[in-house]
C-alpha cells in the first residue's frame, strides 16, 4: 500500500496547482456566463434559449460542487498567499491581481444570492427577463456594482491566465489574439446586457410581454414576502460577514506576526556592504525587494527558476534545509551546497550572501526605425554572430532559465552593437546579425564591427565564467564578419516592418560565422574587412574557404578565442 505525506499533500507546489486549477474553473464559468450575456445582442429569448445550456452544466449536483468548491477553495488559498507573504512589496501586476481579486466576493454577493441562492430556497424563476428588468429598470445602482464587479472578476482573471501562460514558449506569439479576446469578450457582454436592459424597458415590448401566472406567482411571492427578505438579508450578513472576518483574521495574523517579528530580526549581509534587517521568516529575495537592491527572479519568487540563486558566504549547513521543490530546481543546475534559491531560503539567523546573477543596467537596444525607408545599395560591414552547441547547453535546463541566459546574451550583443556604434539588426534563434555603416564609411564600419566583436567575445566570457559551474559546457560564441555592397531599405509586411539587409554580403558573413564554429575559432573576418579596418593582424591564421555562389575561394582570417576578446589595432 502506497502512503502519501501530509507534505506531499500540502506542499508548496500542490497548493499553488490546487490555486491555479480552482481560478481556471471559477475562469471558465465567468467566460461562459459572459458569453452568454452577449447572444442578448441578438434578444433577450435567445440569451434566454442559451442559458438552458449553461444551466444545465453548472446548476446540476457535479457542476455545483466543482463551482463552489472552486470558488471557496480559490477564495481560501488567496487568504493564505496573503498572508505567507512577508512582504506586500510586489510588482503591480500581482498587486493589481490581488486587489481585485479581495473586492469581487463584496462586489457580486448580491448577484449570486439574487439569482442562485433566491432560485434553490425559494423557487425564484432567474431567467434573463427578469434579472436584467432588476438591475436595468427597478435597481439600476445594483446593475452599475455588478457591471463593475463583472469587469473585476474578468480583469483579475486574464491577469492570473497571464502570468500562468506568459513564459511559455508559444505564448507571445498568440498574445495579441488572446489580448484582443480578453477585451472583446467582456466589451460583448456588457453590449449584450445594455441591449437587453433597453429591450425590457421599452414600453410597446413591456405591452406584449406576456408572462406565465407560474412564473409571475413564484417571483411576485418571493418579492412581496416581508419574511423571506428578512432570510435573505440575514444570508447575505452572513456570506458578507464571513468573509470580512476571514479578511480580518489574516490581517489581523499579519500584524501580530509583524509585531513578532520586530524583536526577532535577522540581518542580511551583501557583498557591496549592504546590511538589510528582516523579520525572521523572510526570504533572501524578500529582503533584497525591501532593501531596494537589484535580485534576478524571472519566474516571480515562485521556485521555478534559479535566476535568483545566491551562494551563502560562510557555514551554510545550519540554515533550513531545502523542500523538494527547490532541491529539484538545484539538482537541475548542478548547484553545489552552498547555493541557494532566494526566493526560498528563509535564514534563521544573520547570512551574508552573494547573488551568483548580478542584474547588470540593460542595454538601450537601440529603437528599429519605424520609417518607411527605400531599398538602395550601401557599402557597409555584417555582423553575425551565434552561441555554440546551444542545444547541448539547454536541453537540461529549466525554460525560465533558457530565456534568462538568451535575455543575458542578446544584451551583451544589443551593447557591444550599439556602443560600436553599429545598428542590431535582428535575433535568429540563439543568433543575432548586426549592421555597420550605415551612416559611415566602409573603413569605419570595418572597425566599429571588430570593436564590437571584441566586446562580445569579452563580456560572453564573463558570462561563461559566472555560469561555468552549472553549464553543460563552456559557453562559446562564433562571429563572423564581412563587407561589401547590400541592399539596405524598410522590408516586411504590415507591422512587421524593419530596416535590414540583403545581399551576398550578408550570406558571406553568415557562412563566415559557420566557420568559425568549424576551425573552433572565436571570430572569422574575411580579408576585405582586414584590408579596409588596418587591423594589425600579424601572427592570425589565414585560410581560404569556399562560399556558396562564389566560383574562387575567400580568404579569411581566423582570430582564436585567446586573442579574440582584444581589440584589433592598426598597423602603425
């Protein structure tokens, strides 16, 4: 017989999917209700005719218990993420999530005791017809809150379906259908319940209305019934009332927790003299959001990356062991034991700590001309440049930190461009291509291309060497660099529109990059770039390759990894 661990049951992980699954029903309840609203675009009987379909999904024993035991599941496991978090300090987005996500419970009661709780204890007849005459005619104020409260709930939700969906891989590419869904959806059903709020108070549709004596029996004694109002007040004070004192409670735990903590502080040392004193319990990336320092979390302090990891300066074996979730990030990485994750060491007692990925300023890429710019020969110098045996460096690493290590190694390339003086063309893949001389004259471009090369090579090394201890193996890029004429304009279609370049000049340094990866050079230049640049290259290797398109060989210089990263001087 197999046994499960308490642990198991509750960990960090399982909460977090119990949370996500029980927000994606409570989601796709909302999407349904909503988009029923909007078939009231069409009439109030056909919004009427499709909510038999939602009724019969929601209202039957399975559906209510699935809905209801999301809603208070979600509602329960909101309470407790506010209060694990030690700190409120949080991007706006999850303050935003938060935020409206504490306001829907007040916003909607009214509306779930109107319609569902009215309809199971007393028969009333919710149909379209009659709650939109409620709220649109009879109780309009009513109508704005839930209106209000429907925009909440959606907003709050497409937030949560955000930040679930946002690293995944295929995920930007839909993002503009799904962004373009998630206003249409709501801007739909509101459409829908202003057209049928006019349809019901127009007074010839109110004359030929007809109404069966059932159902104008069962809501005319629910209405008028003094004793019934007093059970339906006294619902709402509860359902109201146990929320507020659930909210209470946790704030209430906070404080006390707070006030605990204040004579139970430990102090957080970083390597720039840095001191920052938190409460016992926070977390090393806590303590850096309070302190206002710099601290690598891609996946949001989750534990589902190691862009945050930090190695613990001095005796690490007395700080709390790591649960599963995050010995398994660090057996992923290789980690040795004095490394951690930030977002989930709580130390229990002062640490000094150095962050292993030190957020460097980003580059200011600079902006693609969004002008329309007509195709026209030019003598310029090409750039490409791209990572080495990337998929065996990758293939056993977590996604978040794939795009970290992309993110890190094309603001390497975006600054060394940009400081050359060159213009980043565009990234492919693991790849990036650069332009050079576009505003200057070959001999020039031919320089600010080396320089920039040089630069890449530098700082891809210090990369390499901050990561060496859980990469696979070395980090190594190959650059290739040409020149000579291409066409330089605005290519594309609609939006995607950008300056670029093409021609044999460009397919050259392309296969010059090749190369290097095949002579395992850093850097192959052909000879029209060392001619022009004046580079002093006494003492680099010369070869000759073939080029497709080309019927006589290519001369090209190969500049080996030890001499790459210095910059190419002119001879005297």
């Amino acid at each position: 017989m197999t046994t499960v661990s308490a642990t198991g049951i509750f960990s960090e992980r399982t909460i977090r999917r119990a949370r996500l699954g029980s927000g994606l029903v409570i989601f796709i309840f909302v999407l349904l209700h909503l988009s029923n609203h909007a078939i009231g675009l069409i009439s109030v009987a056909a919004a009427d005719k499709a909510a038999h379909l939602f009724l019969a999904i929601w209202r039957n024993p399975l559906g209510t218990a699935i809905f209801y035991s999301s809603v208070l599941t979600h509602i329960a496991l909101v309470l407790r993420a506010i209060y694990m978090r030690r700190s409120l300090v949080m991007p706006k987005g999850e303050m935003a999530q938060i935020v409206l996500g504490l306001m829907i419970p007040l916003l909607l009661l009214d509306h779930v005791i109107g319609t569902r709780v009215a309809h199971e204890f007393y028969g009333y007849i919710d149909d379209y017809e009659t709650v939109v005459s409620t709220l649109w005619i009879r109780n309009p104020a009513n109508g704005a809150r839930q209106v209000f409260g429907v925009v909440a709930v959606w907003i709050h939700g497409c937030i949560g379906i955000h930040f679930w969906l946002r690293y995944r891989s295929w995920y930007p590419d839909f993002a503009p259908l799904l962004l373009a869904l998630a206003i249409l959806v709501p801007v739909l059903s509101l459409l829908g319940f202003v057209e049928m709020g006019r349809t019901l108070a127009d007074p010839s549709y109110q004359q030929a209305m007809t109404i069966s004596a059932y159902k104008e029996g069962i809501n005319t004694r629910y209405a008028s019934n003094p004793e019934v109002h007093r059970q339906v007040a006294m619902i709402r004070a509860g359902l109201c009332g146990a929320f507020s004192a659930s909210l209470l409670i946790v704030v209430a735990a906070r404080a006390r927790r707070k006030l605990k903590e204040r004579l139970d502080q430990v102090a957080v040392n970083y390597p720039g003299g840095e001191v920052i004193r938190v409460p016992r319990g926070f977390s090393v990336l806590e303590a850096s959001r309070l302190g206002g320092l710099p601290h690598y979390s891609v996946c949001g302090g989750k534990g589902q990356c190691s862009t945050c990891r930090v190695q613990i300066l001095g005796d690490y074996d007395s700080l709390p062991a790591p649960d599963k979730m995050e010995q398994t990030t660090l057996r992923r990485i290789n980690a040795g034991p004095d490394v951690r994750l930030a977002c989930q060491l709580r130390p229990n007692r002062d640490i000094a700590v150095a962050p292993l990925l030190v957020p460097a300023t980003e580059a200011a890429l600079p902006a693609n001309s969004q002008e329309t710019s007509p195709g026209r020969e030019r003598e310029i110098a090409v750039l490409f440049v791209d990572i080495r045996h990337f998929t065996t460096l990758t293939e056993t690493r977590l996604p978040f930190d794939v795009v970290f290590l992309l993110n890190r190694y094309f603001a390497i390339i975006g600054k060394a461009v940009e400081q050359a003086g060159g213009r980043l063309d565009k990234f492919i893949g693991d790849g990036a291509m650069a332009l050079f001389g576009l505003n200057t004259t070959p001999e020039e471009a031919c320089r600010q291309a080396l320089a920039a090369a040089a630069a890449i090579v530098t700082e891809i090394e210090k990369l390499a060497a901050e990561l060496a201890d859980e990469l696979a193996l070395p980090l190594r890029i190959a650059i290739g660099i040409h020149t000579g004429p291409a066409v330089v304009g605005t290519m594309g279609y609609g939006r995607v529109r950008n300056m670029t370049a093409i021609g044999d000049t460009v397919n050259v340094a392309s296969r010059l990059e090749s190369a290097a990866k095949e002579f395992e050079a850093a850097i192959v230049i052909s000879e029209p770039v060392a001619s022009l640049s004046g580079a002093d290259l006494s003492g680099i290797e010369s070869r000759e390759i073939s080029a497709r398109g080309r019927a006589l060989p290519l001369k090209v210089y190969v500049i080996p990894r030890e001499k790459a990263a210095e910059p190419l001087e002119g001879k005297d």
